[in-house]
C-alpha cells in the first residue's frame, strides 16, 4: 500500500511541477545551442540503440530514484541504492532505455526539455545540483504515456545539466525503480 500511496503522490507532484508557471520553463528554440546539440545527439543514440555511446553522456553516479519532501520522504540509505555506478550501467542500461524512452524520446521537440526552477524545488533537484558546475540551470526531459491506450500513468524523465562544462545526464526516474525496492 505504501509503494500506491508513493506512486500517487509521485504522480500529482510531478503533474503540478510541469504545469506550475513558477516550477519550471520551456527552453526556448536557440535559447542555449549547447543544449539542443546535447539533447538532439542523445535523441539520435537512443533512436539507433546506440546504449556504449549514452554511457558517455552520464555522469555517475546517477541517481534513478525520484522522492518529494514530506510526502515521499526516503532514508539515505535509499537514495544511495538508487545511486548506478559506470560497472552497474552495463547490467540495467536496458532498464533506463526501454521500449517507451525509444518511442518517445528521438521524436521528442527540445521544447519539451523544461528548467527546473532548484530554488523552488524540493531536496530531489537539489541534491542533483551539487553534481553541477556553479551557476549551471538543470533541465528535465519528462514524458508520461500510456501503454495499449490505457490510462495507467507510466513515466520517465531524464534530467540534465553541466559537468565539467558538457551536459550531463545526472538524473532519471521513472513509475518503477530501474535500481533498489
């Protein structure tokens, strides 16, 4: 009951977040170069499978729990197993690129990739901010869909942002844990 309970709050968090004016923004067309070269290179890997290649664009450890304040409040020790270090990308690398991801993600337009406003965000982007470089925005790719036309409210999300001054995925959740639980 407690995983439901989790998942519906999930759910309603991340529905308010992307609809929110203050939470987040659209990256405008042409806004930062870098960004869309970034996003229309992983658009392309993803499209032709192309997962050796993808590890490269991750900085690890990457966290592939999600958790909200409060209602979802996780231990340490939870946040630390969804932690996926480069030798465990091997085992679950089909877990993050599933059938969805390779559906929704290369036709995806880079309007979709939104800011994250961290400073109204709760300890989730936070903890993701500290792996960036100073003054670096974090972006997030979320897509939810629907599986033999069924409203069931499956999800993923992919979040970027600088490292070392490249774009980095640093973060990825989605409605099942890819790692721990």
């Amino acid at each position: 009951m407690r995983f439901w309970n989790r998942l519906l709050v999930l759910i309603w968090f991340v529905c308010i977040a992307i609809t929110s004016c203050g939470s987040s923004s659209h990256v405008a067309k042409g806004s930062d170069a870098e960004l869309a070269t970034f996003f229309h290179h992983l658009q392309d890997l993803v499209a032709n499978d192309e997962l050796d290649e993808i590890k490269n664009m991750i900085a690890f450890p990457l966290q592939t729990l999600y958790w909200i304040d409060g209602d979802d409040s996780i231990s340490m020790e939870e946040k630390q197993q969804g932690l996926m270090s480069e030798e465990d990308y091997e085992e679950y690398k089909n877990d993050l690129f599933y059938e969805p991801v390779w559906t929704y993600m290369p036709q995806a337009s880079e309007t979709e990739v939104r800011q994250i406003n961290v400073a109204s965000s709760g300890s989730y982007y936070k903890e993701l901010q500290q792996k960036l470089d100073v003054n670096s925005p974090i972006y997030e790719y979320y897509r939810q869909y629907t599986l033999d036309g069924k409203v069931d409210g499956d999800f993923f999300a992919f979040v970027f942002g600088k490292v070392n001054g490249q774009y980095k995925i640093v973060g990825y959740y989605s409605k099942w844990p890819v790692m721990g639980e």
